[in-house]
C-alpha cells in the first residue's frame, strides 16, 4: 500500500506493496486490507504471482528507487538469485541468474539473461544498465524463458514495467542526497489530455564524484553524471482498444570504473614477487584499496533513445497485441589499460578508444485467449534486426632503457635515461547484425479444477552476420597486424598448404588489401517448456516443470581477431528442470515459496582458452558443458498494516561438468570438472523488516532496516588454479537503516539512510593481468559507509 514505507525493501518476492493497478488511493491507507495480491506478467499476460508456476521475484519500483541507485546493479542485492559482473565500462558488464550468464567482449555474442522494458527486449546487456526510473516493478523469472521471451533468454529474464499514465492531473518530485557529493532529482507530471487520452512525463538527473582517489588527475573517479527523460501516453476508451505510446532518452558521461591495482606483484604460483612499477602505484591495500594513479580515466561516455507503441485489440473474445520499438544505443569506451601515470621503461603506456553504434528494431504480435476457459493460450510471432558496429582505437607507447641507464629504476619514457619512444597503433572496425525471426506458443489445458498442464513451444531462425577491418600502422604490445579478407584468404591458402599456422598468420599480412573480412551463419532451433501445476490445498500451489532453453550462435568479434578466431560458436542449449510450491497462508498475510531447480547447459558460451596465432589466449567460445542446481526460498509477512517482515533466501551449485580443451592447448589449460562458475555464490539471502507509527498528528513515524548477504564467490573463471584462488571474492554482509517522516495521506516524505552500517568493505569483480602479475579489483560504491537524505513531494 501506498501508506506503507518502501523505502529498504530488500524484498526478493513481494514488495510491501500491491502493483500500481492494486494500489491504494492517498487517503485509504487506515482502511486498507493487511494483504494485497501482486499481478505479474511472467505468461505474457496479467496473473497473480501466486498462480504463476515459474519461479518469480517482485521488486517494487519505490524498493529500486530508495537503493544504492536505481538500477540493475542495485537490484542484484535484493533478488538472491540475481547477481552482477561489474567492470570498466558498461559494455562489458553481465548479469547472472542460478549462475549463469554471458561474460564476453565480443560484439557478436549474446547475453544469457534478457532484459524486457514494458514489452521491448533490449538486445544488448549493457543498455539495461543505466537508471532505472519511474518504474512499477520488476519481475525476474528464474530458468529459461525462452518459450514467451526469446533467445536470448536462456538463463532467465528480467521483465521491467513502468508505472501508466492516470487520467487525472497529479506528479511528484524527488530528492536526495548522498555523503560523498552525489545527489539525485527526479520529476514526474501525469496530465489528462483529452477524455481518454492521458499522458506521463519523467525527467531525472544525478551526479557523483566517485569513491577512487586518482593521484595523477588530483580528483574522485568511478562517479556518474547522468540525465535523462521518458514520456508516455495512453489512450484507453474502454472500447476493447488500448493504444500506449512510449519514448526516452539518456545521456551518460561516467568516469567509472577504474581498474584498482590492489594487491602486490605475485609469480604465476602466487608468491610475493618484485616489480618497479610499484614505485608508481599507490601502496595496495586490497579490498581497502581507494586509491590509483591513471593518467587517462576510464570512462564511458553513452547516449540512447527508444520509442515503441503498443495496441492491445479486443477481437470477440481475444486480445491481439502488437509490440513495434525502435532503439539507439552509442557507447563509446574509454580505458587505461596500463594503469600507470605515464609509460615507462618495461612498462608500456596503453590507451584504448572504443566508440560503438547499435540500433534495434523489433515487432511482436500476439493472439491471447481468455484466461477463464478449459483451454487458453498465448500465440505469438517475432522479429527482431540488432545492428552493431564498434571503431576501435589502441594507442600505444613504448620505450627501452639507454645504454647509461641506472639498473633497478623506475625510468620514464621520454626522460634522458630511455631510448626514444615508439608509438604503435591501430584500429578496427567491426561489427554484427542479428536477424531474429520466431513463432511461438503457450496453452493451458485445465484437467480438473485444481490440475493443469502448460505446454509452450518456440521456432526460433538466426541469421548472424559479422565484419572486420583492422588496420595497424605500427604492431606493439595488444596491437596485432593487420586483418581483412585478403588476410583471411592468405592465411587459409598458407595453411592448407602445409604450412604452420604461426608461419602463415605471419606470412598473411602481406597480403591485406583492405576489404572488410565477412562471414554469416544461420540456425533453427525448436525449444518449449511442459508443466505439471496442481493446488494441492486452499492457498497452496505446486508445479513441476521441464524447459528447453536456446541461445543462438556467435562470434568471437573483438578488436585483435585474428584468422584462427574466425569460428563460428555453436548455439548454447539446455534442459532444466524446476520445482516449486507457492503458499499463502494466514488468510494471505504470509507468503512462503520454495523452489527446487537443476539445469545442464551445452555448449556453454563462455570466455575458454583457445589457440591464437600459436599463443594460448582467452577468447569467447563454446566451452563445454555446464550445470546448476540449487533451492530458492521467498518469504514475506504483513504482519498488520504497518508492519512487514521481508526476506528470500538461495543455495546455488553452478559448476563445470566438463571442459573443451582448445586445439593446440597445453592438457592443463583445461577448467577441471567441478569448478564454480563465475558469480555464483553458494549461498545468498537478504532480509528486512519494516514499521510505521501512526500518531494522529501532522506526521508518522516510519523505520526499516535490512541485510543482504552472500557467500564467497569466484570471479575469474580461469583454467589457472592460482587465478581462480586469488580471483575468489570473499563473503560479506551489509547492513542498511532507515528512519523518516511520513504525511499522513503520503503526500510528502522525507527519509534519512545509512548504507553499509558496519563499514563492511567487499569487492565487486576481480581481474588478472595488472603490472608485475597483479590482480586489478573494482570497488564499488556501496563498499563503504554513508548516509543521505530522501525528500519526496506529491501532489
């Protein structure tokens, strides 16, 4: 309800509160019912969560607004089964469900988890990742969904509606600020328009210095400067025909994230080692680490629209659906990749610039039969066209010590102690186009009136199409050759006729002759999902279910390609099997669900050692086989009116079953069966509970506080066991409070919150490769303590 307080809802399956076209008016809240039912839209139409036989967590949009920050990132420390990749830039961050999901840097490579936005599936993970406003809640469907969302769905989705437009007039405006200079404003106004049309406009802005001291900038990194808007309208006469229209745009120019060097040199077994570049690095203090000392910040400069229409036609006694969007995405990233100040002797200077243009057009028409009936059903086809190109630039600089220079010193490049300095460079351009083009199915066969069987199905055809042209004026350290079709040709002659592969991607450059390397491929798949779905008792339901997930085919598309990284990659499949129970009890005041799930993936995309230019590198690829198996628990008890008690709970077991060595590999370079994948705790769980007073004055009183918590979990998926050890997150727990201020009728608040209450500092994501075999850690914000202030007016 409305009058209830939102704000530290960690809550994996019920946000305090009903959905917006469940929710209370200003003013009924003394009156209002103890329990309040969530619709979901987890079937492709509109449910109660409790009747759902998928595994489903709810987030209220109020719960992601009153976050660290209102996104997806954010998110991950609320849903158990949700977790999160952090890294550089936005390109290369990925979300995981159950443990799995698709970390690569390749531009031809899906994600394993979809993102939907009132309808319209994003096609690339990183345009999910910017602010998340206006928002009525978000769903996240455990398994694959592949059956009603798509391919790129194969370990999950995580499905985002906005709040609609009202006919009336009203809006809000909101406030807050964070210790540390970061403040957001956000400001919404619903107007009618004409008797049925009514319209909505948000606007929203932010900004952060950062929580990473840069010596060489004298300034704060890994902050944000965001701004953005989203207009809708709606047209609804209540003739069976609903006609929504929406648009937004953002800008992003964020100096995040920098990678920090947080531990000393080490030997490939992990021992203490020596390296001079520590002579210009900040003292590493791993987790605690807050300093680094980069003479180009690491930085994404981004900017995207979309606009989409959706028409919702009552035929008799069927609804047809159709879903058209249009999207833009620019991301240009900007990286230190030496993570120094300046180059230096033996330690080279490497800039990256990274512009990359996407656009999407999608359509989706759907046939939905009424729900009440022996038999109802979802019919549906789709298309989508996902095109992007990346220009990307490496810079380098590079020197060597003088004949004079002292031994066992740092020596700067350009100083009179070193040679002079060479500039290698490069660029490539590259890109891909996904044609996706699918039929698919949903019924539901009522046997009796408690037994049910679903059964989905879903023809998917792929096309992908890639190119590539890198033109090197000067080879160096990260910079390979030239590559194009002449190359490509050359190489395959060379090798065909008996010589080396080392000899002839050599001997290929020669002929390079500036047309654009392409190749395609295509694929059909037919995936499904069968369901079993029985109330057992009055509030209890129960369900077994079999789905087939599919992602399709990629590439290894990424700026050093060369001609033995050409391969296609297999589609990735799976089986996955789920169980689980949905109990309202205590007249529907307690939730309880448990779900019981176990999924084998083939064919696993994933970044595998392989055999580059006669040199073992890590590129994306098809992996092997992979399996997840684990039991999620969901809690939540409105204990009376004001009063909630939150929580949810999952033990995850996501590990290599078996591995694909790759050709021409060392028999070690191998992931031994039994390894975790990568963000996949064990355990992670959260909880909260939350208390109004009501006083009967001019103000209540409200308070919450929550924990989330989890496990140690891997983060560099390496076939190196002392990569995997020092790559290992450590487990931690935080603590967040709330305490405030509430009008009466909720027309105005202001909150007061303490983030990480403890001080407990953690890491986000942890890479090899840093100078002198150091591990480079991302710290993110919420690894340290602040307070801030919420105020929020609405009228």
């Amino acid at each position: 309800m409305k009058s209830i307080f939102y704000g530290c809802l960690p809550l994996p399956l019920l946000a305090l509160a009903a959905t917006p076209a469940m929710a209370q008016q200003a003013g009924d809240a003394a009156t209002a019912p103890v329990t309040a039912e969530i619709i979901v839209t987890a079937q492709k139409r509109s449910e109660s969560l409790q009747s759902v036989p998928v595994a489903v967590s709810v987030l209220s949009g109020a719960a992601l607004a009153s976050a660290a920050r209102p996104s997806l990132e954010s998110a991950a420390q609320l849903v158990p089964a949700l977790n999160f990749q952090k890294s550089g830039t936005t390109l290369n961050q990925t979300i995981y469900l159950r443990g799995v999901g698709t970390a690569t840097f390749s531009i031809a490579g899906e994600p394993s988890v979809s993102t939907v936005v009132d309808g319209v599936v994003y096609a690339r993970s990183g345009e999910a990742f910017s602010d998340l406003v206006d928002i009525a809640q978000m769903e996240v469907l455990r398994g694959p969904q592949g059956t009603l969302f798509g391919k790129n769905a194969s370990a999950g989705v995580v499905n985002i509606t906005s709040i609609m437009p009202k006919n009336e007039l009203s809006g809000s405006v909101d406030a807050s600020y964070f210790e540390g200079n970061e403040w957001r404003v956000k400001g919404t106004i619903n107007a009618p328009l004409a008797k049925d049309l009514s319209a909505r406009i948000t606007g929203f802005a932010g900004q952060y210095d950062g929580n990473i001291y840069n010596l060489a900038t004298r300034s704060k990194v890994n902050g944000y400067d965001h701004l953005g808007a989203r207009g809708q309208l709606l047209y609804n006469p209540g003739t069976g025909v609903k006609i929504y229209v929406a648009a937004d745009w953002h800008r992003n120019n964020d100096n995040c994230c920098a990678d920090i060097i947080a531990t000393g040199p080490l030997t490939s077994a992990g021992a203490p080692g020596s390296s001079l570049a520590f002579n210009a690095l900040p003292t590493p203090l791993g987790v605690n680490t807050r300093q680094v000392n980069q003479n180009l910040v690491t930085s994404t400069r981004e900017n995207g629209w979309g606009v989409s229409g959706q028409a919702d036609v009552e035929i008799g006694s069927h609804t047809v659906t159709s879903i058209t969007a249009y999207r833009v995405w620019n991301n240009t990233e900007i990286r230190d990749g030496d993570w120094l100040d300046r180059p230096y002797v033996g330690f080279n200077e490497l800039h990256d610039f990274g512009p990359q243009h996407s656009t999407t057009f999608s359509q989706e028409l759907r046939l939905t039969s009424p729900a009440n009936r022996p038999l109802s059903y979802v019919l549906g086809a789709y298309y989508s066209r996902a095109f992007s190109e990346r220009i990307f630039t490496r810079n380098d600089v590079v020197c060597t010590a003088a004949a004079t220079a002292p031994a066992n010193t740092l020596i700067p490049c350009g100083s009179s102690n070193a040679n002079p300095s060479t500039y290698p460079t490069g660029t490539s351009d590259f890109g891909s186009t996904f044609n996706n083009v699918a039929v698919f199915g949903q019924a539901t066969l009522k046997l009796t009136s408690h037994l049910r069987l679903i059964g989905g199905l879903r023809y998917t055809h792929d096309k992908l199409d890639v190119f590539e042209t890198r033109r090197t004026s000067l080879a160096g350290p990260g910079i390979n050759g030239n590559f194009d079709q002449g190359v490509f040709d050359a190489y395959n002659t060379l090798v065909a006729s008996g010589v080396s592969p080392t000899t002839a991607a050599s001997t290929a450059l020669a002929s390079s002759n500036g047309v654009p390397f392409r190749t395609n491929t295509s694929h059909d798949n037919l995936s499904g999902k069968a369901v079993i779905q029985g109330d057992i008792a009055r509030g209890v339901m129960a369900y077994v279910s079999y789905a087939r997930g599919y992602k399709g085919p990629a590439y290894n598309i990424f700026y050093n390609l060369t001609p033995t990284g050409t391969n296609v990659i297999s589609p990735e499949t799976s089986d996955a099997y789920e169980v689980g129970m949905k109990n309202s009890l205590l007249g529907g005041r307690l939730t309880f669900n448990l779900a019981g799930f176990y999924a084998k993936y083939h064919n696993f995309q994933a970044n595998n050692p392989d055999l580059v230019a006669g040199v073992v590198v890590t590129r994306f690829t098809n992996a092997g086989e992979v399996s997840t198996r684990g039991v999620e628990a969901d809690l939540a008890w409105r204990l009376g009116p004001d009063t909630s008690i939150n929580g949810g709970m999952a033990y995850t077991d996501a590990h290599v079953d078996s591995f694909f060595a790759a050709p021409g590999a060392a028999s070690t370079a191998i992931m031994p069966p039994g390894t975790p994948l990568a963000y996949a705790p064990k355990w992670k769980g959260s909880l909260s509970l939350d208390h109004r007073v009501r006083t009967g004055q001019w103000a209540d009183l409200f308070g919450g506080g929550q924990v989330n918590f989890q496990s140690s979990q891997l983060s560099l998926f390496s076939t190196d066991a002392v990569q995997r050890q020092f790559g290992t997150i450590g487990a931690y727990a935080l603590a967040n409070i709330q305490l405030g201020v509430v009008a009466p009728d909720d027309k105005w608040k202001i909150t007061f919150q303490v983030r990480n209450l403890f001080n407990q500092s953690y890491v986000a994501s942890i890479i090899n490769g840093g100078p002198g075999g150091s591990y480079r850690y991302q710290i993110p914000r919420d690894a340290n303590r602040y307070v801030g202030v919420t105020g929020h007016y609405a009228f």
